[in-house]
C-alpha cells in the first residue's frame, strides 16, 4: 500500500506539463507533454504533413517554421543551417519544450489568402451590419401564462400553446420533447413569465427553448460561407440586426484534396465520406468557438445557422455521398435541403437549433451562387 502511494506520488512529481501547440495557417492546436516529438504531435491532428523518410530526418519533407515557443531541434543534413537560423525544423527532429505556435510552410499562401478575405468581411460586415429588415425564423416571445386552477386546470403546454397562439394566430404549435423535460420550473419560476425560443417554418411553430427571464439570454445565429479553400462566419444577433463577431479559417477539408473533384474522388474509400464529413464540422465549431469567445457568449444562445456553399461543399457537410455530381449525367442527392438541427450535425450550438442551407441550383451552380443573389442588389 506504501509502496503503491509513493510510487502515485513519483508518478504524479514526474508527470510533464502539457504544451499547447498551435498550427497555422489551419487555426488547429493540440496539447501535448513537454518532450514530445513535434511530427508525432502534428500526426494527432490530421494535417497534410508528410514524412516520406519516416522520420529519420533524411527527406526535409516534414519542414516547419516555429514562429515562436521553446523547442529543441537536432541538426539534420536535410535542413540548411541558414533556414534553421530562421526558425525552420524538422518537425521529426524536434522535441516540443512548451508552448508554441508553428507554421506549415508548404500551406503559407492559403494563410495569405485567409487573411485577404478576413479584411474583405471586417470591411463588408460594417456595411451590411443592421441594415436588413429583421423577421428572423426563430424568435424569442414574451408570455405571461395564467397560473392553473381547479376551474382552468388545462396542462402546461396547453396554456404555453393557448398564449402564443395569440402572438401567432394561424400556425400549429408543437414543442420539442428537450423542453418538455424543463417546461415544469420554467413556467413557475417568474410567476408564469417565459420567454420561448420558437421556429417558426411553412405555418409551423416549434417551441424550442423555454426559459424564465431571470435565466434570460441572447438570441444568436449563424451565418456561414462553407467555401472549398476558405470558411467564413458570421455570428448574428438576432434581437438587433447587427454581427457580432467574425471569424474564418481554411477548410480543413483541405488536407484531403485542393477542389472538389478531388474531394469527391476522395470521398469514395470506406471511411472518407465520413472524414471529410467531420472535418468541415470541425472546421465550423472551431469558429464558432472564436466568435463565441469574441462576443462573450455562450453556444447554446445560437439557436439558428444559415450555411451556404457550393454542391459538393453542402453534400459533404450533410455527410450524403456527393459521387453523382461528378459522373454523367452529373446528378446532386437534392437541392433542396430540409431543414437539420444542430445536435445531428454535432454542431457547437443550441441543440434544437435549426440549421438552413441555401438550395443550390444544380451539381455545378450551388447554394453559394443562390446565397449571393439573395444578397445582390
Ligand atoms: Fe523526413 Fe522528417 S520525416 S525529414
């Protein structure tokens, strides 16, 4: 028993701080312990590193530039001295000492164009802000429900339903069962006040979200360009118009292919679909991350995301096989999309929040085209 606490203790006294590695231009970041290897930390991360000689420190194909952070580099034949002086590595002979924020050099233009592109929306974002007419799909209504009695003793979400159906003459109520479970406290923590989150679609209105004003919160959206090089968003808020924050990265789809026929042909393996899948949703719940953090909010007051992109891009996003836009005669799944929720996409928001993308025309004019039109003058 002694002898298993003291060795917990050694272990404990001799466990390695964790360094957090950050890898631009993809906006991708790992945490490692202090020593490891720095090609076997890039290798958790699935970026397009590659390593030809397998580490021995021969080929030069793993070269990185450390932008800043403590490292230890092995001299290589493979590395000039000259490029070493300026920050470069091989990632195979590099043992990580703490936190550091490293370049892959072979990706550099993309991060420029990232960067273009980010000025474009800070520009575009100023004047588009607030300007629009808002009618916004899923709203927050004030209610005040009348407390049961023994002569009105109708349920909970009869009463909820009876109230908004006077906000709402005309659509049919429904209630997601999530709500149902906290419908309870909600309705008699404000003495009957409630604020509830509803969806509303094509005559219907879905209760999405109830909450008492003293737990009231902000009412968010997304609006997202899922590009093949470039993902840009946009978080809206939805009482006011206005963005509030932005933030866009690489897709990072784009360690699998540089356009979408070679996404798609990628896609046909067992097991890509579902990478390239999970890859563009890693992509977005890294930005919204950003712009939560950027406008002090929390994800769960993002209750609705409006996506755009081209045919391939929103296939691959709804993980449905996109092997027919490519092979005569060139045939999508569907144009248009049904609306999805966030917590089947595994998106980090509302998990009843509803999620839109723009219908795309065909294989080869998407919903990026239409979602331009929309906004054209
Ligand atoms: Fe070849 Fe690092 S993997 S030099």
């Amino acid at each position: 028993m002694i002898v298993r606490k003291k060795m917990a203790e050694k272990k404990s006294r001799t466990k390695k701080k964790e360094c957090q590695v950050a890898f631009s231009p993809f906006e991708v970041s790992v945490e490692v312990p202090s020593g490891s290897n720095l090609l076997d930390a890039v290798k958790t991360t699935n970026l397009p590193l590659k390593a030809t000689c397998g580490g021995k420190g021969t080929c030069g194909d793993c070269v990185v530039r450390i932008l800043s952070g403590p490292y230890h580099s092995k001299p290589a034949a493979a590395l000039p001295d000259h490029l070493a002086s300026q920050g470069y590595a091989l990632s195979c002979q590099t043992t990580v000492r703490g936190n550091l924020s490293v370049e892959l050099p072979q990706f550099r233009e993309l991060s420029i164009q990232s960067i273009v592109d980010s000025k474009f929306f800070r520009k575009e974002r100023d004047k588009i802000s607030g300007t629009y007419e808002l009618d916004p799909a899923v709203k927050k209504i004030s209610l005040q429900i009348p407390p049961a009695t023994l002569d009105d003793s109708f349920s909970d979400l009869k009463r909820i339903e009876r109230q908004l159906q006077k906000k709402l003459p005309g659509y049919t109520m429904s209630c997601e069962y999530s709500v149902l479970k906290k419908l309870a406290r909600a309705v008699r923590k404000d003495s009957g006040k409630i604020n509830v989150i509803i969806s509303l679609s094509e005559g219907r209105a879905v209760i999405i979200d109830a909450v008492p004003p003293s737990e009231d919160r902000g009412l968010f959206s997304l609006a997202c360009d899922i590009g093949t090089t470039t993902v840009a968003l946009h978080l809206v808020d939805l009482q006011n118009g206005k963005i509030a924050a932005t933030a866009t990265s690489l897709n990072q789809q784009i360690t699998c292919g540089e356009d979408v026929i070679s996404r798609i042909v990628y896609s046909q393996k067992p097991g890509r679909l579902k990478k390239l899948h999970e890859l563009i949703i890693l992509t977005i719940n890294n930005l919204i991350e950003k712009v939560v953090t950027a406008a002090r909010i929390s994800s769960d007051e993002i209750c609705f995301g409006s996506f755009s992109g081209n045919t391939t891009m929103t296939h691959l996003f709804l993980n449905l096989d996109p092997r027919y836009i490519r092979e005569e005669p060139y045939v999508p799944t569907l144009n248009q999309v049904p609306a999805a929720l966030a917590r089947d996409l595994g998106l980090k928001m509302h998990p009843e929040a509803r999620i839109h993308c723009s219908p795309a025309v065909g294989s080869y004019v998407g919903g990026d085209i239409t979602a331009g039109l929309l906004c054209t003058p």
